[in-house]
C-alpha cells in the first residue's frame, strides 16, 4: 500500500490522504472521497531551499532570543545596581556571598547563550552557503536555458534564411536535385572547392578600385518586392519582412 500524503482542505487542516480506491481517487479520514489529481510534489531542488529557507528562519529566531536573553541579564544587573544603591542610602548593605553568587550566575548564563550564539552563527553560515549555492545552480541553469533557447532561435533563423535561399529539402529523385548538388558541389569536393575559390580570386581588384566591393560576411537575403504585380509570383516566404 502506498505511504498516506496529506491534503490541505478549505478550513486549513491537515488530513491523511489515501488512493485505496484507485490512482485517481483519494479519501480524506473523515471526509468524502477527493477525486482530484494527487499532490502536486515540488521539485528536489525547489524543496530543499524551501527546507533551508525554514531552518533559516528558526535560527534566526533563535539568534533574535539569545540577543533578548543577553539584554535581560543586562537589565537584571542595572536593576540590581539601582536596588543596592537605594538600599545603601537606608543603611542596607547585601551580603558579599550575594553579589558574587548573583554575579557567578549571571556570568554563567551569558556564557551560555553566547555559546549557544556561536553554534546559531555557524549554522547560518552553513544554510547561507548551501542556499547560495543553490541560487549558484539556479542561475546556471537559468543561463543554460536562455542559452538553450538562443541557439533554437538561431538554428531556426538559419533553416529559414537556408529555405529561402536554396529552398526547401528535396527528395534524391527530385528534377532539381542535379542543379542543387552542382551548386552545392564545394561542400563535398576539396577539388571543387579550389576551382570555385580560383574563379572568385580572378574578380579581385585593388581596394581602391572605382569598381570593387567587398563580398558580404553572410548570406544577401531577398527583400520583398515593391512592385505588387511581382509579388503575386513569389510565395510568402520567400523573402524577409512582414
């Protein structure tokens, strides 16, 4: 039998919940049947900074009454000291047994709590570090993800600009495929590649020359067309803009 989980209900109870019934069917002790989904359960990370987050909060809490501790002993001895001096002024002196026995226990209690400060400062350093590293893996996985995502982006820009250009992927009988492969020759031939590299360098000129252009560093996508009789011919994605 599966482990009882709990389900919270409208008055903020916490009952036992069982799926006796069945995967999708779950009682509440002392309630009708709940057919909802299960729990949703957080994730393993999510859940352990939410726990680091609790014991956080109790050790401060326990810091903020140490601190309090520490101002009460403080107001006990400035009490003390007003009382034996308005006892002095009657003539009353307290015993010396008194004042050290008060002072011993004073001092034995702040020792006390400033060893307890210790120990509350030591764990709030470990939480500290475990939660930053935690927000560490937070954001390196967030990076990861808007990284993930810039390359989708770009990968897709780049299958778009590819169908645009040479179009889309056809298949090896296709009647245009020896036109495709003779363009594309330089991918796949080193011999092709030089020749084609040959012709390109017999168009170099000067900088200086009145007709000389650089060659682009990317792919010269087609703008759409001005003239709407021109634009009937061409398909929607064949070019850029809207």
């Amino acid at each position: 039998m599966d482990k009882p989980t709990f389900q919270s209900t409208s008055g903020g109870r916490q009952h036992p919940v069982s799926n006796i019934g069945g995967p999708d069917t779950f009682y509440l002790r002392g309630g009708p049947p709940y057919l909802g989904p299960p729990p949703i359960q957080p994730p393993p990370e999510q859940e352990l900074k939410l726990a680091a987050d609790t014991v956080l909060c109790e050790v401060r809490k326990k810091q903020a009454d140490a601190k309090r501790m520490l101002d009460i002993l403080r107001s006990l001895e400035k009490l003390r000291k007003l009382r034996k001096e308005a006892a002095s002024r009657k003539g009353i002196f307290p015993e010396k047994e008194a004042d050290q026995a008060f002072d011993g226990l004073v001092e034995r209690l702040r020792a006390l709590i400033r060893k307890r400060t210790g120990v509350y400062g030591a764990e709030e350093n470990a939480l500290r570090v475990m939660l930053e590293s935690e927000q560490e893996e937070e954001r390196r996985r967030d990076l990861e993800k808007r990284q993930k995502k810039e390359r989708e982006r770009l990968l897709l820009r780049k299958r778009e600009m590819d169908s645009m250009l040479f179009g889309d992927e056809m298949p090896p009988d296709h009647p245009l495929q020896p036109f495709r492969e003779y363009y594309t020759q330089a991918e796949r031939s080193l011999p092709a590649l030089i020749q084609i590299r040959r012709e390109w360098d017999l168009c170099l000129v000067s900088v200086d020359h009145p007709d000389g252009t650089t060659v682009p560093q990317d792919w010269v996508l087609p703008q759409c067309p001005t003239d709407e009789i021109w634009a009937t011919a061409l398909d929607r994605g064949d070019c850029l803009g809207p």
